[in-house]
C-alpha cells in the first residue's frame, strides 16, 4: 500500500476544491484512506493521518474516529508522535465519554518524563481539558512539579494547578504548602503564573484569602521594582515592563485589598504611583491604568485616590481610541452610585459621547446620563437625551424613552415642562414607548389640574399632524374624551387658545376609528372617547356599532343601549373622572373613584362590588391598576359602570 | 479567564479553535457560526469590545485574519488586545512575516505556539524570547526523532 499523502499536500488537494460538493468527496475519499491505514495499525503513519483528520475536524467533518488513534499517539516514545497525539486529544476528546480516562495513565508516565518538553506537553493538556476525575488523580504529580526548581515546569504546573482547583475544588488545600516560596521567584513566567494561582485560591476560599493577606508587602515590592527599574528587553512592551504581570498583581492587590483597611493602607502608595507615572500614549499603559482604576474603586482607598481614579476615567473618556472610551463608560457606570459627585464632574463628556458612531458607547453613555441627571441639571440634561431620542437608532429609543419619563417624574421644574416633555416623547418616538407609560401618563394628566386645557390643545394638535403614533393616539384620545369641551370653549391660557369646532373634534375620532393605522385598542379608547363627548358636547353622536373585535362590538353596543334605553342615566355615568391617586409608586395600585359625595371605602380587588345606590350617585370600585393596560380590560372600568346600572 | 480563542477569516472560515471550558461538539459549532457572524458585521469604526451572551467578546483584525478572544466579566479587555498582539508577534517571529497561508498550511505549528503561551487560557510566560526558544528547542526533539540514526550512532560509537 503506498504511503499516505502528507499533511501539506493534502491541504494543497482540498484548497483546489471549487465546490462544497467537490470538497466533500475529497475528505471522504480521504477519511476512507485514513480509516483503513487506522485498521492496519500502522505505527509509521498514524502521526500523519491524525494530524489530517485535525485538519479535515478544523473544516467541519467528524473526526471521532480518531480518538482512539490519539492515545496510541501519546503512549508512543517518539516525541513527534506525543506531540500530535496530545493535541489531537484537546481538539477531539470530551470529558463526557470515558474514553478520555484512558489518557490518564500516559499523562501520569509522561509527567514524570525525563524530557521537560514531553512533561510540558503532559502539564499543558492537562490544564487545557483534565477532566474532575483525571484532576484528582493526577494532583499529586502537579503538586509535585509545583515545587520544582525547574521554572520552564514550574509555570506550567502553577497554571495546571488552577485548573484542577477549578475542575475540583476541594483539591485546593494540597497546593498549599507548595505557595509558599513561589514569590520569591525571579523568574517571570513563575511569578506570572504564581500570581494567577494565588488569585484563583484567594476568590475561591475566604480563608486562603485570609492567609494570603500578609502577602501584600511583596506584591508591592514586586511591583515597585517593576516600575522602577530600568529598560528590561526581554518583558518590555512599549517602554513599560512586563505589563501583563503589573496587570496581574494589580487583580490580586484588588481582591486581598477589599473589605481589609490595613491591606488597603498598604498599597496605597503603590496605587497613586502607578497611576500616575504609568505611560498612557500606547494601549498597554491604559490596560494598566485601567486595572489600577477598578482595584482603587474596589478597595478601602481614601478619597483622594478615589478622586484620581474617577479623573483618569474622565481622560479616559477624551482619548480617540474608542476602546478606551468604551472601558470608561462602563466603570463610570459602576462607580456613579458610590462616587456619584465625582462622576458628575465629568457630566459635559459623557453626554458627547452620546454622539459617538459606536453602539455600545451610545448606549453606556445614555445609561450613564440618566444616572447622572438630578434636579440641578434637569433641563439641561433632558435637551440633550430629547435630541438624543430624536436621532438615535430605534433599538434605543423604548429604553431612552422610559427613562426620559422616569427621569421628568422625578425632577420636572414644572407642571408645564413636564407636560411638554412628555409630548416632545410622544411626537418624536411615540411608538417605541412603553405600553405601560400610556395609563401612566394618562394618570399624570389628569393629576395637572391647571395644565388640563393646555394638554387637550397640544395632544390634539398632535394628533392633526400625525395619527399613526399609537400611544400619542390613545392618550390623546383620553384627554380629548375628557377635557374636550375645555378644547372647544379655548379656554387655554399657557397658550394661544386654538379655535376648533365640535363637529371637528368628532371628525377627527372618527378618523381614528376607521384609520388602518389604529389598532384595535386605540380604536376602543377613540371610541369611548366619543361616548364621553356626547355629554361634554351638545350634539348626538352615532356610535360605530359593528366591528370584528368582539370588546369593541360589545363596548359600541353597550354605549348604544345607554344611548336609547337609559340615556336620562348618561351624563351622570359619563362625567368627568376625578384625579386619581398612586397608593403605591410600583406594582398594582388601587385606584379608588367615587364622585367625591360618598365615602372611598377599603377597595375589595377580587370582585367588583354591587352597589346600592339611588341613581343620581355613582360610585364604583375598580380593579387594581391592571384595569388600565393597554389588552383593552381599560374598558372594565366602565364596564362595572354600566354593568351595575344594568343589574339593578 | 479566556473561555475560547477564536482564528477566522473574512470569509467566514475558521483556521484555528483553542476552547478552555468543555463544550460539546454541537454548541461548539453553533457558537462559532454564531460569533463568526457578529463579528464580521462589524464596521471598521466599532470599537473592539462587544457583549455576546454572558461574556465579553475581545477581537482584533490582522490582515485577512480575525483573532476573537471571550473573557469573562471580571477580565480587563485592554490587556486581553495585548494578549492577542503578543500571539501574533510570536507567530510573526516563528514564521518570519506570518500571513493566513502560514496558518492555514501549519495550523499545527500555530497551535504548539499558542500552547507554549497560554494554559487554561492564562499567560504561562510573559517573555517573548523564552517563549519561542522552548518552541525552538521542541522542533529540534521533533527533527531529532525524524532523522533516523545508525545502530553505531545509537551505541554512541559514531
């Protein structure tokens, strides 16, 4: 049998492929070639074969079958063989069939190997894919070489050691001991990988925490001599000394420093001195900047460290690279709450940064600008997020929205901003507003007594230019249908009154009845809307009797009846609704309405009551503020109106 | 730490996976296709940080080929760039001037560098040099083993 084609030249055979199909009957071809030689047993060949079937695994094609082939590997003398055979078992073998167990006697033989390369490659799979049983049983031999005086196996075991307390860690405690002298190490890839252990140790056990807490000194000392010493070829990147170790202790430094005063104390100095001298032209320096900032604001650190590090974010947020402008984004949006003055003076940059092309940038900077806006700055801040909402893309603007609203509850200057505000969401990106906000809203207005004529005015100008907003429809059909009769007297006084007839309010209902734009719970709202005018308005409207939504269907109905059958009942039934309070700021409120002559009793939220009443008085109890969502259940309200009136 | 390392092309094709946490075959592959396709629709603009499920999402573009780090929350993404500059400076010294065929023709010489770099997604050594001398030194046990020896040789006679 002639001898398998090589790695490369099969590479070279499968690139010329020009179709899928092509490519596929070559790598079968190929795999049956493959197949047959594994069958043979052919010692010769096996490392070629398995290193193509990791090539044709790379391409997508199953490779199972080679599993088996790589342990033959590993178990080989010749070090090519292990080599490829070790690499085969990361790319192919997964810990959840037991075949994997059978590598666990080669890695034990080979990490007891007199080739340091063959223990390193034994020490890298297995910190790479051990899986928990393998962890335990070869833990031993990693604690062993953790206390080699071989640094090239040393570092390897030191990583190696983290991942079995990651796979299993109650193994923990056994690499205790080997810790102790491992910083005193000179060598940086010991020291490195030291570091990287002691953090995994210190993350996972409150009590190694607590051991290794007396290890800060070092850390300092370790890391002063790194910025202080001169030009080192060998760890220097861009001027600053082995950066990757710097970045590593600093971690450590974070997590013995938090929650422990004296820890902090300790590395105080260290922290405004890397944090100052630390060269910020190249992105290197910034990583290290970066993870001092988090390991400050982590800490027990005193203020004026705390300052320094809020301000090396504030620059941060000035650098053209937008990677660091992300970065600092994200820790300022960690540190407003505890720091929130601090972050404040930084206000002006983060909301430029709402200009930026970048979406993730966009998106921290509007969340961070809605935790920096307060009652000082409100109108100010709320220009900006309203021509924020106004331009950015719609996957913001629900969320821009909401908080915009949130935001005018909390610190609105006025009764008449307020007002304005919200129209200025409803008309720029009413559609992406919340359904929640429409009752929310609609409570709000009616809780602005003095702003009633001033909002029916604006909401149904609104609506003249634009009727395909759902939200701004609904909630301008709800004040229209309440206040419309303060729309037609003009009796506005914030500004210029407008002149508009009943018959063109009606008009304009009518339109958002038929429209194919409205929805059919907007269509419910126009609807009532219109019920509530023919007592507000002196002429008789007709009602939109037939629909293919059932509510509707039942609700024209109803009005209808009222209209005929109990019409001496209507103004009564259809008067204006009295403000309503919030009894709770979140979650279901009870919402008690009475005309203001009897007494508001305790509300029963599970059954509407029936009422007693002579017929010039209405009182009712509604439902818990669900009553007023958008699946049209609004309705009920009025519904136990009617429905009362209908069982006496 | 690094959950996965990801080696693609702009044409979508992978030429290198490194996976630190055991996952099936199957979600390998869907995560893959998955990350492929967000990180190619990026603009050159953007910066090189993304949110993707619950981890951070870390990549750089060299040439034809996109190198796609995943860390986890706590991990600094500043350095994880650097992480990724120093794989390719040692690829670049290895191969002399690295390109995607390099990678593609010894995939498997990528993956021993990447090993003597990083374990369990973790730095092993922070210097350049001793990291491509024990590769060196490695390649020199791999020629050793191909070079047959004479039986006078084996006896140390020749």
């Amino acid at each position: 049998m002639p001898a398998p084609i090589r790695l490369r030249e099969l590479i070279r055979t499968i690139r010329t492929a020009r179709t899928q199909a092509e490519e596929r009957e070559m790598i079968q071809k190929e795999c049956a070639a493959i197949r047959s030689s594994f069958r043979e047993e052919d010692n010769t060949y096996r490392c070629r074969n398995v290193a193509k079937l990791l090539y044709m695994h790379m391409l997508g094609y199953p490779a199972h079958f080679g599993q088996l082939e790589c342990l033959k590997l590993i178990a080989s003398q010749k070090f090519t063989d292990k080599r490829i055979g070790y690499l085969g078992a990361m790319l192919l073998l997964d810990e959840r069939q037991d075949v994997h167990l059978l590598m666990t006697n080669c890695i034990k033989n080979d990490l007891n190997h007199s080739t340091q390369y063959v223990q390193g490659l034994a020490l890298c799979t297995l910190g790479c894919m051990g899986s928990s049983e393998m962890c335990r049983d070869l833990a031993g031999e990693v604690e062993k070489l953790l206390k080699t005086s071989n640094s090239y196996l040393r570092k390897k075991a030191a990583l190696c050691a983290v991942h079995v307390i990651r796979k299993v860690p109650e193994l923990m405690e056994m690499f205790l001991p080997a810790t102790k002298n491992l910083l005193s190490e000179k060598n940086h890839g010991v020291l490195h990988t030291s570091v990287v252990l002691l953090t995994e140790m210190c993350e996972r056990s409150p009590d190694m925490l607590l051991h290794f807490r007396k290890l800060v000194p070092q850390l300092v000392r370790i890391l002063k001599n790194l910025i202080m010493s001169g030009y080192s070829p060998e760890h220097d990147v861009s001027g600053i000394s082995d950066p990757f170790l710097q970045v590593r202790i600093l971690r450590l430094l974070r997590i013995l420093g938090r929650s422990d005063d004296d820890s902090s104390e300790a590395m105080n100095d260290i922290l405004a001195q890397v944090a100052t001298n630390t060269e910020t032209s190249k992105n290197v320096g910034n990583a290290i900047l970066y993870e001092t900032v988090l390991t400050i604001m982590d800490i027990k650190s005193e203020s004026g460290l705390r300052v320094l590090a809020i301000n090396i974010l504030g620059r941060f947020l000035l650098n053209n690279d937008k990677n660091i402008r992300y970065v600092a984004l994200t820790s300022l949006l960690k540190t407003v709450q505890t720091d929130h003055n601090a972050v404040q003076r930084h206000r002006s940059t983060i909301v430029d940064c709402l200009k930026d092309l970048d979406v993730s940038i966009k998106r921290r900077a509007m969340e961070l600008s809605f935790a920096l806006v307060n009652g000082n700055n409100i109108r100010g801040m709320m220009k900006e997020l309203l021509y924020f909402l106004d331009s950015c893309d719609p996957e913001f603007k629900a969320d821009c929205a909401s908080g915009v609203f949130l935001a005018a509850e909390k610190y609105a200057p006025s009764k008449r901003w307020h007002i304005d505000t919200i129209m200025r969401v409803l008309t720029t990106a009413g559609s992406y507003v919340r359904d929640d906000s429409v009752p929310n809203l609609i409570q709000l207005i009616t809780n602005s007594v003095e702003m009633h004529a001033y909002t029916v005015q604006r909401l149904y100008k609104a609506l003249l230019d634009d009727i395909s907003q759902q939200p701004l429809v609904q909630v301008s059909s709800w004040c229209i249908g309440e206040y419309g009769d303060l729309l037609v007297s003009g009796q506005c006084e914030e500004e210029e009154p407008i002149q508009v007839t009943e018959d063109e309010v009606l008009d304009v209902l009518e339109g958002l009845l038929v429209s194919n734009l409205s929805t059919p719970v907007t269509r419910g709202y126009s609807l009532t809307a219109i019920m509530k005018l023919s007592t507000r308005f002196s002429s008789v409207v007709s009602i939109y009797g037939s629909s293919i939504d059932v509510e509707l269907q039942q609700r024209a109905v109803e009005y209808n009846a009222l209209f005929k059958k109990y019409d001496h009942m209507r103004p009564a039934l259809l008067e204006r609704m009295p403000i309503m309070e919030k009894t709770a700021s979140n979650g279901p409120t009870e919402i008690v309405q009475t005309n203001g002559e009897t007494e508001p009793s305790v509300p029963d939220t599970k059954h509407p009551p029936l009422v007693t009443q002579p017929a010039n008085q209405v009182t009712a109890r509604s439902h818990d503020i669900s009553v007023f969502t958008i699946d049209g259940s609004f309705f009920v309200t009025d519904d136990v109106l009617l429905n009362q009136w209908f069982n006496i | 730490m690094m959950r996965f390392m990801l080696l693609f092309s702009r044409q979508g094709k992978l030429r290198l996976q490194k996976w630190y946490t055991a996952t099936a075959e199957r979600d390998k592959k869907k995560m893959v296709r998955e990350l492929m396709q967000v990180v190619l629709a990026r603009k050159p603009k953007m910066s090189s940080f993304l949110e993707w499920r619950d981890l951070k999402i870390v990549y750089k573009r060299y040439a034809s080929l996109y190198f796609c780090c995943a860390v986890e929350e706590q991990d600094n993404e500043l350095i994880t760039l650097e992480v990724i500059h120093r794989f390719v400076e040692l690829l670049d010294k290895y191969f002399g001037s690295v390109c995607e065929l390099d990678i593609i023709f010894n995939f498997e010489k990528a993956y021993f560098i990447l090993d003597e770099f990083l374990i369990g997604g973790e730095i092993q050594d922070t210097s350049k040099k001793s990291v491509l001398k024990a590769i060196e030194q490695a390649d020199l046990l791999q020629e050793e083993d191909e070079s047959p020896r004479s039986v006078l040789e084996e006896m140390g006679l020749a």
